[in-house]
C-alpha cells in the first residue's frame, strides 16, 4: 500500500498528498490555534515549518498516508487526513483534521472521511478504526455516520480544561 494519489471525494472536495508546498501559514495557523486544536494532543506542542517538515518526512518509506484535503472549487486547502495502516493486520487507523474554521459544520469533515475510508478499504484494509474525545461530538458523529460502530471506550482517559474525559474507538470492517 502506498499513499493514495488524488481522490475526488465529491464535487465538492480533492484528497491529495500532503507535501512541504502544503506548508503555509494558514496551515501552521491551523496546528497553533487553541480552538482548531482543543481535542489533539498536539495542543501540547508549538508547530513550526520545520516541524511540519519532519511529520511529512516521518510518513516516507512507510504504508502510512498524510493527505491534504482541497475544496474542488478553487483548490484551496480546508484540512488535512492520516491513515496508520499495519499491513500484517489489514488495519488503518485514520485521523482528521478540518482546520479552516469557516469549513466547519458544512459536511466536509464525513466526505473527506468516507473517500477515504472507501480508499482504504479499496487497497485491501479489511477494518478502519479511529477515536475522539467524549466533547468531540462532531468527530463522533462524522464516525457514527460513516458507518462506524462503538469499538471501545478508555474512560477517564485524557484531560481537556481540567477536566477528564473519555476516549471513545470506533471501527468499521470492509463491506463483504
């Protein structure tokens, strides 16, 4: 498995590889903005276009996929996806982020999560997984509608404003 090449989700968005020209200020806007990252552990962190640099790097050589998600319209850049595939399993866990704020609450969030979880489930991955904080009620939904189930939940697992929330996995296995 390699990292997907463009994918139209809808006629709406474009799923590509994300590469160093996706590097901008926006982006790094996105990553260092307390709002957009409230439920990533990566709140934890200050990103820079060197740091960005390296998690794009970190994705060579391996089954792993990190995607830019464009408005077809126009190309502009709304988020970004990952896809963790183990091979030997045939199982991805996938990751999603819409940074642009404007974006949010439009749907783009579950197109740019089904394309590619038909992508995967496509190149041979028989299960897709992925997990969101308990107040992450849009990532939940985006995962109940794509047709994901309940899997797990690690109950008092993380700390968001002081207070502990669960971890809530979900999964779905390819359709047979």
């Amino acid at each position: 498995m390699t990292t997907p090449g463009p994918v139209v989700a809808s006629r709406r968005l474009v799923i590509e590889p994300f590469d160093a020209a996706c590097v901008s200020k926006e982006y790094l806007s996105w990553l260092n903005d307390a709002e957009v990252m409230r439920f990533s552990n990566q709140r934890f962190r200050s990103h820079t276009a060197a740091s960005a640099r390296d998690y794009i790097a970190s994705f060579e050589g391996t089954s792993n996929s990190f995607v830019a998600i464009r408005l077809a319209d126009g190309g502009r850049m709304i988020g970004t996806m990952t896809a963790y595939v183990d091979e030997h399993h045939g199982t991805a866990d996938m990751g999603l982020l819409i940074g642009d704020r404007t974006c949010w609450g439009q749907g783009y969030g579950l197109e740019a999560w089904s394309a590619l979880m038909r992508q995967l489930f496509a190149s041979r991955v028989r299960k897709v997984t992925g997990g969101a904080l308990r107040p992450n009620v849009g990532m939940l939904r985006i995962m109940e509608r794509s047709g994901m189930h309940l899997e797990a939940v690690r109950s008092r697992q993380e700390i968001v404003d002081s207070v502990e929330q669960d971890v809530l996995y979900f999964a779905r296995f390819v359709d047979r």
